[in-house]
C-alpha cells in the first residue's frame, strides 16, 4: 500500500462516488484529507465516517466553479494542515443531452464545473505547491476524452481537462510539481446509476463488466505518489479495454474469435 503519511490531500467532489472512495484510500494512507464538495450533509458525513476510524479528515464546502471559493477553501486548508502535497481535482457532471437539446445554461455549467473548476483549481493550488517545492496534481477525466461521446459538453470538457494536464504539467515540471490525469471508463456512481446506457456500456467493455471505484482510487494513488515520480502531463486510461478497441473487440467476439469476458 502507498503511504501519505502526514501529507495534505485536497479532493474536489470528495463527498460521494469516485471521490469518497480516493478520500478514503488516502486517509487509509496516513494522509490530512480536506473533502471539498457542494454538498455539504454528505461532505460532513463523509469526513465524520472516517475520523470514527481515527483517520484523518475535514470538510470545506466548495462550489469548484467559483474563485473566490477556491480562494477561501485554500486559505482555510492552509490555516488547518499549514501545506498541499496533493491536489485531486475530481469534482464532475453532465446532463446526458444531443447537441440540439441542450440549453446554453447546461452547456456552460458542465464546461464550468468539469473544465473551468479543474483550471481553477490548479491555479489556486500551484503558488502553495511551488512555494513548498513540489506536489501532484491529479485531474480526472474520462475515456470520453479520447472519443466522442453522447453527452457533447462533457466530451467537450473532458477533452479540455486533458489539455489542461498537458499545458499544466510544463508550466510547473521546473518547480518539482507533477500534473497527471486518469481517465476512467464506467463506474457505477450516482452519476449514471439509472442511465440507460449503463448495461450497453458493459456489453461493449472487453472485461465484461464496470471498474470498480477502488480501481480508480488506486491509480490516483499511485500518480499522487512518489512511485509515480517520473510521471507528468499523462493521461492513465482504466476502462476495462473500451478504449483499447471496443468495436474491434465486439466484431471479434461476435465472429467467434475472442472469447466473451465472464460474467
Ligand atoms: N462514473 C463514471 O462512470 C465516470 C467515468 C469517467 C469519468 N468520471 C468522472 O469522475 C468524477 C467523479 O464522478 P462520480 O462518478 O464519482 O460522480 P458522482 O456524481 O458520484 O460524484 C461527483 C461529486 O462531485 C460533486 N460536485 C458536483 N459539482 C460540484 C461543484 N460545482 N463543486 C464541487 N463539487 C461538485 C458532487 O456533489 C459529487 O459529490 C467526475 O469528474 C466524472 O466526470 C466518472
């Protein structure tokens, strides 16, 4: 297991799903973890389920799409841990519409909080880390980000939040920061839990079935840790193969050439 001992984790949309579960590992891992979310029942109840383990862990409400937001919640998390090792820019959404169906509030709202709360938070964060002399930065994307996908704002964004990697990790590689994104295929989270698309999805996944969020929390893990030191600007896939060749795989499957995944 990866140790962060005495390390100040901050995770965006850490409340619930994806980023309760990477909280989590974290705080297993000896780390201060700083649970940012909009929602804050559950950010509280989250941080309050984990020190009941005697792990470390706070609450700070955040709207990941405002400055001044990110601004207070920095300050404040400077004033309880005094540094940020890590910063997991996690927070995310979508609204699963075509093109013609989506309302220029909805589309803004899903590049603000995917793309522009990503860029917020690397810009608030990065001063602190340069001043310490270093610190990782996780974004989490999506495999969406290497393809189109049904919902155009999300891939829209997810694609930009790559970019974002990319231009952040050069910026910062002189100051001991690395920048780094996993891109996760599906995981059964509240954000998809009732989407049609959730079955089919897993029909055209060569594993034959969801990753797990444990199996994204890993990889985030390793990429906010020093075994990953030589690691920035990269894009980690887990998706259980979609991306390796979803189509490819199904026509070889269908033509008796592969076998089907067990389920
Ligand atoms: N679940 C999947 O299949 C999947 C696949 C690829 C990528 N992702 C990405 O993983 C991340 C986590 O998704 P999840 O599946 O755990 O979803 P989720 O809906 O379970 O959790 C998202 C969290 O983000 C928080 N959040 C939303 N808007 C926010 C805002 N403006 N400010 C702060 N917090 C906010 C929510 O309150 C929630 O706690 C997202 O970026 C998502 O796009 C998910």
């Amino acid at each position: 297991m990866l140790t962060f001992k005495d390390k100040v984790v901050v995770i965006t949309g850490g409340a619930r799903g994806m980023g309760h579960v990477e909280s989590t590992l974290f705080a297993e891992g000896g780390a201060y973890v700083a649970i940012c979310d909009i929602a804050p029942e559950e950010g509280d109840q989250s941080a309050a389920e984990l020190r009941a383990r005697g792990l470390e862990a706070r609450f700070f409400e955040l709207d990941v799409t405002s400055l001044e937001n990110w601004n207070r919640v920095v300050a404040d998390v400077l004033q309880w841990k005094g540094r940020i090792d890590v910063l997991v820019n996690n927070a995310g959404m979508l609204f699963r519409k075509t093109i013609q169906d989506y309302a220029e509030s909805e589309w803004k709202r899903v590049l603000d909080v995917n793309l522009n709360g990503t860029f917020f938070g690397v810009s608030c964060v990065a001063p602190i880390m340069q001043k310490q002399g270093g610190g990782a930065i996780v974004n989490i994307a999506s495999n969406a980000a290497f393809s189109g996908h049904a919902d155009p704002a999300y891939t829209a964004s997810k694609w930009g939040v790559r970019g974002l990697t990319k231009s952040a990790a050069l910026e910062f590689a002189a100051f001991g920061m690395r920048v780094n994104c996993v891109c996760p295929g599906l995981v059964v989270t509240d954000i998809n839990r009732h989407s049609p698309h959730l079955r089919p999805m897993i029909d055209m996944t060569p594993a034959g079935r969801a990753v797990e969020a444990s199996e994204i929390a890993s990889v985030v893990a390793f990429l906010a840790s020093s075994a990953s030191g030589g690691m920035t600007g990269e894009e980690v896939v887990v998706d259980g193969g979609f991306t390796a060749g979803a189509a490819y795989w199904k026509v070889a499957t269908q033509a008796g050439l592969y076998q089907e995944a067990k389920r």
